[in-house]
C-alpha cells in the first residue's frame, strides 16, 4: 500500500468535500498544488488560450 496519494477536486467537489473524501481513505492532506486549466477559443480567426477553471490537487500521506 502506497504512504502518499494524490487526491483531485473533481468538477462538482468542494475543497471540504474533497479533504473529507481523503480523510475516510486514511491520508491527510500535506501540498496543495493548484494549476490553470485552459480552454481554446476562436476570436476573429485568431485561436487564444483563456483561463477556464483552477484544477486543485491535494497530496495525501497515509495516516498510521
């Protein structure tokens, strides 16, 4: 069994949800890694990146 795991925010999740689902498997939260998801868009011909959502990730070391 791994020590560390990593836990997502899913699309519809809280952050609290999310922490709950990790402490019922047995791990606590030590980094929280956040990333910009983008989304590519059409404007006057021209393709641009815009910012769509933050993805949030937790890592989770296993509690003894």
């Amino acid at each position: 069994m791994s020590k560390k795991k990593m836990f997502e925010v899913e699309e519809n999740e809280t952050i609290e949800m999310c922490l709950e689902r990790m402490n019922n498997e047995g791990y606590m939260p030590v980094r929280r890694m956040e990333k910009p998801m983008f989304k590519e868009e059409k404007v006057n011909g021209k393709s641009e990146f815009v910012p769509a959502r933050q993805k949030i990730v937790f890592e989770g070391k296993k509690i003894d």
